[in-house]
C-alpha cells in the first residue's frame, strides 16, 4: 500500500458515474478486480491503492499513471511502471482473455443483447473475415490487429467488449479506439466521427424497422 491520504471522494464518484445503467461486477471485470473491491472504492472504504490498481484505472480511463496518482492525490512510485508489474499484468491479460472467450460464447448462445450499432459493427467485421463469435482463429487475428493499431492490450479487450456488446459505448475514447482498430482492420473511413454517424443510422433503422413492424401488427 502507498502511505497517503487519498482523495475517496474522487475515487467514488468516478465509480458511480461508471455504474450509471451496468453493475459492479460489469466494471469490475473491465478492470480486472473483484466487484468487492469497487464496492469498496464506491463506499470509500479505502484510504489507498496497490499500484496495480491505479494502473488498471489509468488503462481503463486512457491516462497516463501521473495524471491517475495526481487526480487520486497519490505520490507516485519510483517503481510503477510496467516493468514492475509484468507477472501481475500477464495474469490479468489472461483472465481477461479467458473473459473474452466466455463473453463470445454468451453472445453465441443469446444470452446478451447487442445494441444494433454493435450488431452492425460485427456483422462489417464478419464479411471482412473476422467471426468474433463464432472462430476463435478469427478473434486472436483481430486481436493482433487491435494490439497493433493501439499498443495497450487492456484497450483491446475493452474494444472487444464494446463490439460483442457487454458494455456499451458511452464517451469518446470508447469511439476513438474503436475506430483506431476498425480503420486497420475495415479501412480508412472508420475514423471517431463515422462511426458515430454509423451508429446514429443503426439506430434510426433499428427504430424504423420496430415502426413498421408495430403497424403490420396493428392493421
């Protein structure tokens, strides 16, 4: 643990605004912890981090590890880097993976509901020859690709996660690593704003699609 005083107050309202619409076990796992242990920061039971924890929030937030301990008010190690967190970010990365693995299979089976953007996105990403459900072979080439286009292997699972639809597109870092992979994988159109105004289509079909079927229903 790191001997300081904390700001809980900014911990905690950071995870409140993540579990507006999705659970604690849902951010969680994007982090890599048990959902006690955001249950902890929620409730600001907590008056320090491990190292490991600032670097998954900062991996998860798309910040450096400076600006995570300034805004936690944590002095910063001489030590947090990665070169001293390698066992432990090898071992998330493969529970991560493992998730991964276990989320494409509950897409398979149903057991999620995909926006219809990210049915869209999977469905771009199928006729280019990437079956992320379905071919394992397939998503391990695509996590290369993402790998490649962004350099942080947590961002890639958190894309991933974004395109078979267990978390949902909310700011616009989760638009702009999107898009950083698909425009490798699709091509150069899919930077942040198409696929924005991709979305904003699927919806507008999605929506006209249930109009017309509500008024087949009721002629």
């Amino acid at each position: 643990m790191i001997d300081a005083a904390m700001n809980k107050d900014a911990l905690a309202d950071w995870v409140r605004s993540e579990l507006k619409g999705r659970s604690k076990r849902s951010l969680a796992k994007d982090l890599g912890f048990a959902d006690t242990s955001v249950g902890a920061w929620l409730e600001k039971k907590v008056s320090s981090l491990k190292p490991e924890a600032v670097a998954a929030i900062a991996a998860y937030r798309s910040w450096d590890l400076r600006k995570t301990y300034k805004w936690l008010g944590l002095p910063m190690p001489k030590d947090a880097s990665l070169g001293g967190q390698v066992d432990d970010l090898q071992s998330r990365m493969s529970n991560l993976e493992e998730q991964v693995a276990q989320l494409s299979q509950r897409v398979l089976e149903g057991a999620l509901a995909p926006s219809p953007f990210q049915m869209h996105l999977q469905s771009e990403l199928h006729l280019a020859g990437y079956d992320l459900i379905a071919d394992k072979q397939a998503m391990q080439a695509f996590r290369q690709e993402a790998a490649a286009a962004l350099g942080d292997p947590i961002a890639v699972q958190k894309v991933i996660a974004l395109i078979l639809g267990s978390i949902s597109f909310k700011v616009l870092e989760d638009y702009t690593y999107a898009g950083k992979v698909l425009r490798r994988v699709l091509g150069p159109e899919w930077i942040t704003v198409y696929l924005q105004e991709q979305e904003e289509i699927a919806m507008r079909k999605y929506n006209q699609l249930g109009h017309h079927q509500s008024g087949d229903g009721s002629s």
